[in-house]
C-alpha cells in the first residue's frame, strides 16, 4: 500500500508526523520535513526505527554543547578538582568546534578532522599537540557520545573509532639512571627526605606535601594515601583519582624515613617548620639540584656556590614528577606485574600504568639488542684480523 502523499508547504517542502507515544495522556507527534515526499518519509521512518531502539526522538535536536555540560557535570562528583579542570579545557574546545552541531547529528569524519586540526596546533599553547593530549581529546569526546547512548539519545557513537596522527609527538617521560638514584640515595640534603619519598613511593607533589606520620605504618611498610594538598587553592582534597589508596614501599625508604626528626604532624615541612607551599617547594628544588651539580658535575677548578656567577649546569636535572615516574621504572625492573604497579601509582587507567609499562619493555628490548651487537662486534673485528693473518 502506496504511502501517503502529504500537501507541499509554501516554503516548498513536505512535512511527516509521527506520533510518539503520549505525554501526561496526551498523543504527542513529531513532524519531519523533505524537500521531497520521498526525503520526508524517509526521515519519518529513521524515527519510527529509532522509537522501535528505544531512543528518546524528542531530544533530538538537542546540541552537541547540551549533552557536553550534562556530561561534564556528571564527572564532578567522580574526579578531582585538577581532573576535573582538565576536562574542562578539553570539553571548551570540542564545544567550540561543534557548535551549532545536533549531538546525533555528527559524522565520525567532522570528529576526525578536528583531531588533526588540534594535532597541528594546540588551542592553548599554539604548538602541536603531544599523542598523550590527543588521546584525552578522544577519550573525552567518546565519553560524551556513550553518555548520550546511555541516555537512549543515539545508538551510534561517531567518536569509536578516532585515529591518532601518526606524526603526533611523543611526551617523553624520564625515569632517574641507577646512577641518579644512588645519588639520590647518599647524598645529604635538606631536599632528602623529599626526594627519597618520592622516588620510593611515587607519590605525587600535593600527596607528599598532605602526608602525615600517623599515614605511615612503619611495621608493614605502608603508606596511606588519602588526601592531597592543593597549591592553587590552598585546602585540602582527594587524590587525583579520588581514591584512597595503600602504597606498599621499600624497607630502604621506610628505615630512613625513620632517622627523621619529628617537628611536625607532616612529614615533608619548609625550613621554618611549616607546611610547604608552591614556592617552597620550587626554591628548595632549585638548592638540591645546584648543590647535586657542585658534588657531581664534572669542573675542572671548583666553583663557588656564592659567586654571581652561577657554575653551568653538569648534570641532568629532575623535577618532583620525574621522581614519582621513576618510582614506576623500578616496578617495572623489580618486575611488578602492571595491575599492581596501577594501584600503587595511583592511575585512574590501567592503559596509563600500560603505556609507561609497554615503553619500558621497548627500551629494554633495544637496550639488549645493544648488547648483542656489542657482543659480536669484537668477534667481527678477530675474524677480520685472522683473516688478513691467513692471507
């Protein structure tokens, strides 16, 4: 049986109505327009499927923006406020490529482009933007389509299968040679205790700055970790990921920690005794890494601590988060399986835990190949003497 034909409209198009179902015992209807009958039914019949997949049609001109702050609002009470803020930026600049755009509306390839186009330039720093950045981007954009499939708003989500630039560089991410760690280990520094903390535990900056004695459980060698220090905001808050977590530590960090003075309910306290701030923090890590650079840079006079001017830099300098990073390096050679080292790091994501974990395993490979070359190069160079011996 032959569809109905429907009148053309003045504006020149025709319109379907297809009823939906009711609302408060009223029939509600939803009209669809064509600029040919054959376009309207179409359309009339992509909304009779998608009522029969159970999806909401009457959000469906609702924006790609709307569904981003329902989203986004459903994280606040799941992350941290420095998570959360992330997420914010990222969200802000999908918002600002989409708009206009119906969340059900948008094309994997709209969604691809402008991932090229943030691979290029970097909204907030103008250069390109790293692969780790990128994979936030993508992560959060298809959080948000699954958020509106949950919803019944769609069945289809245009971001699953968003590639990454194959050009996009790469954050390297350093890790202390055994060399640095010794270092680390014997040389004496008000920066110490900081920095055998964190490279013994991989806490993070605000999580060692919040650790108290009564967090450390001396017995078991524990370490609880259930709150962090904020520095913008001066207050306290969850860790990052928002979870308590129970770092087990080595018993070289847990006997040192127990040659420490005790002046204060924190452990890592400023000269003065009081808890340390974003400038404490950074002046004390510029003393360390000057007085480092005096006991194990290379100079052919000894230089002056107190003089103008400064001796060049000999070493390779580290900051707090290197530390941390290379907490997660000595997992990996103690050979922690990955799950484990996860809730010790305290990643929100296995695939965090993974990737540090997968690069490892690639420098370890090329590091063992070198050997092997190594290994048969002088047998090489015997062969080629005995060689020109014989001749």
């Amino acid at each position: 049986m032959p569809k109905k034909s429907n009148t053309k409209r003045e504006d020149g198009r025709f319109a379907v109505q297809v009823y939906i179902g009711k609302v408060n015992g009223k029939r509600k209807y939803k009209t669809v327009y064509g600029k040919t009958q054959k376009e309207a039914n179409q359309k009339a019949d992509e909304i009779r499927t998608s009522l029969k997949k159970g999806i909401d049609v009457t959000s469906s001109n609702d924006s790609f923006e709307t569904w981003a702050d329902y989203w986004l609002n459903s994280k606040k009470q799941e992350v941290s406020a420095d998570q959360y803020n992330v997420i914010e930026s990222r969200i802000r600049i999908w918002k600002s490529y989409l708009k206009g755009y119906k969340v059900n509306q948008i094309a994997p390839l709209t969604l691809q482009t402008i991932i090229y186009n943030i691979a290029e330039k970097n909204p907030y720093t103008g250069r390109k933007t790293a692969k780790g950045t990128l994979k936030s981007y993508i992560q959060i954009v298809t959080s948000v389509f699954n958020f509106a499939i949950d919803n019944r708003i769609m069945d289809f989500n245009p971001a699953a299968r968003l590639k990454l630039p194959q050009d996009a560089p790469q954050k390297k991410r350093r890790a202390l040679s055994a060399e640095e760690r010794q270092r680390v280990i014997e040389f004496e520094h008000r920066a110490k205790p900081f920095a055998m903390l964190l490279m013994l535990s991989g806490l993070r900056r605000g999580e060692a700055t919040a650790l108290q004695w009564n967090d450390i459980d001396f017995d078991n060698n524990q370490i609880v970790v259930s709150k962090s220090f904020n520095f913008k905001q001066k207050t306290f808050k969850s860790p990052k990921n928002g979870k308590t977590r129970i770092v087990s530590v080595p018993q070289l960090l847990i006997d040192y920690l127990g040659t420490l003075e005790r002046h204060s309910p924190f452990v890592l306290t400023s000269a003065n005794g009081t808890m340390m701030s974003d400038t404490a923090w950074k002046r004390l890590f510029d003393s360390y890494m000057t007085d480092l650079n005096l006991e194990y840079g290379k100079f052919t006079s000894t230089p002056n601590k107190f003089s103008p001017k400064k001796a060049p830099m000999m070493i390779s300098t580290f900051t707090p988060h290197e530390l941390r990073h290379t907490f997660c390096t000595i997992m990996y050679e103690a050979g922690v399986d990955v799950l484990t080292a996860k809730e010790q790091m305290g990643h929100s994501d296995v695939k965090t835990t993974l990737e540090i974990y997968t690069h490892l395993d690639a420098e370890k490979k090329k590091n063992d190949i070198s050997k092997l070359d190594a290994f048969l190069t002088p047998q090489k160079a015997n062969a080629s003497q005995m060689q020109v011996k014989s001749s």
